[in-house]
C-alpha cells in the first residue's frame, strides 16, 4: 500500500470588510495548482454608499490565472479583482517557503 503525505495551506484574509478564506493542497516539492476560496461578509462597492452582503466560493487557478469556478450567492465583480490579487499573494508566499 502506499500512502501519498500532502500539504495543506490555509489563510483568512480580510479584504475591505469581507473575510476571504483561503486553502490549498498539494503533494511536498510541488506548487498547487489552484487555490479554493470563500468569500462572507459586506462590502462596499467604489462609487457607492451601499453594502452588499458577499456569499460566495470557487477555485482560482494560480498557474493560468483564471476562476475555474465561482458559486454561490451574491457576488460582486468590482470585488474579484481584489480577490484575485490576494489568491495571488498567498500562493506566491506557499511558492517562497
């Protein structure tokens, strides 16, 4: 039998008033490929005085840098931007350690 040890990362990053929980899970001396995420909680959007409650999760693909998915309940697609910027920083720290 034989027994495959992965890696497991994790983050929960605010970004401007919306948890975003972050994971990744890869074998040792490989990168993931794509990190999961949930988003939960209210955002602002520029240019507006209104809250929006986010509830919503998928997975970005780090490598080709795209959302292979995203379901869930509202969504925002001013806040993806952001949310892409920080899937990128915590995959890049998971490349630099």
């Amino acid at each position: 039998m034989e027994i495959n040890y992965k890696t497991v990362a994790s983050a929960t990053i605010p970004v401007k008033g919306v948890n975003i929980s972050l994971n990744a899970e890869y074998e040792n001396n490989n990168l993931p490929g794509f990190v999961t995420f949930h988003c939960e909680g209210n955002y602002v959007e520029q240019g507006s005085q209104k809250s929006i409650y986010l509830n919503f999760g998928g997975a970005y693909d780090c490598v080709n840098h795209v959302f292979q998915s995203i379901s869930g309940g509202v969504m925002s697609s001013d806040f993806l931007p952001g949310l892409e910027d920080t899937i990128m920083d915590f995959y890049n720290t998971i490349k630099g350690a």
